[in-house]
C-alpha cells in the first residue's frame, strides 16, 4: 500500500490529497465557522479540539494506510474542504466510514459529488469491505441526497458520538 504522502486521487478539476500536519491552522477556520458545522455532530470546534481531530485524522492515516483527503479544487489556492475514509466501531463493529465536509463558500459547485466519487471508485478497487457506511445528521439532506446517487440506502437511526444519526449503507463493488 502506498505511504500517505503518496496516495493522491485527482478527477473532474479536484485533487484529493492526504491530510497533512501544515493544514491545521486551515481545519481550524473550517471548523470554527457556523455555516460549515451546523450539520455536524456538535457543531463548531474550537482550535484544541481542531488539533485533536487533525491528530486523529494524521495517526487514522498512519494506522490504517488510509483516512481523511484534503479537497483542492484546480483554481483555488486554499484546501475547499476535506473526504475520506475512516475505520470507526459502531454497535460493536468495525465500520469503514465515509465523511465528508466541504467550505460553505465552495457548495453547490459539484465538490462533493467529484470527491465522493473518486473516493468510492477507491474503496471499489482497494478495499475488501463489504460495505461503506455514513453517519448522516438527519436534517441533512444534501448529504443523504448526494449518498442515495452513489447507491447509499438509509438503514436506521443510530447513537454514535453523542448524538442520533442517521447510519447509511453502500455496498460496495468488486
């Protein structure tokens, strides 16, 4: 498997690249916007708990071989926001988690749909699992939209984080 630096995915004007330990001054302003964290599991985080979560996200990469992808879009200087994959235990079982958070300013603009893509066609020819699975805020539904496109399908609700989500499922292809 490829070393973390290396393991870069790039398609329809964006490149995904590994989270590195320089883009935490960035995951902090992202973090620390309302509009970008008012669908995720408790909301705005402040510069320490940015850095707990770029720890996790670096030692998750180190772990595993894979994790969280900054998003880079082709005519953007600064990171648009960040996918990935992430091993988490929900009910007792190990789960590959797909998350996914993208810069209020860079919506609607077909980030999302790109990154998920090249992510799942990633998961699809690298991965052995059987399936890949969301933590979706149920009052999301641009996130359960751009899902239910590339085959998720709602499961049930879920306690996971503190918080009720919505847990979906994609199985994937071999």
């Amino acid at each position: 498997m490829a070393k973390r630096e290396t393991l870069e995915l790039s398609g329809e004007g964006i490149r995904l690249r590994p989270i590195a330990r320089s883009d935490g001054t960035w995951l902090s302003a992202l973090y620390g916007t309302n509009a970008n964290m008012a669908m995720i599991p408790g909301g705005i985080r402040d510069d320490e708990e940015s850095a707990r979560h770029l720890d996790l996200f670096l030692a998750h990469w180190d772990q595993h071989k894979i994790g969280m992808w900054i998003i880079e879009k082709e005519d953007s200087e600064h990171p648009v926001g960040y996918a990935g994959l992430r091993y988490i235990e929900l009910e007792g079982t190990l789960q590959l988690e797909l998350g996914l958070i993208i810069d209020r300013l860079f919506w609607r603009q077909g980030i999302g749909f790109a990154a998920v893509q090249l992510i799942l066609n990633f998961v699809d020819t690298s991965r052995p699992e059987e399936c890949t699975v969301a933590l979706i805020e149920p009052a999301n539904i641009a996130s359960q939209t751009l899902l239910a496109r590339f085959g998720f399908v709602y499961q049930r609700d879920v306690e996971c984080r503190g918080t009720t989500s919505q847990l979906w499922c994609r199985h994937n292809r071999r």
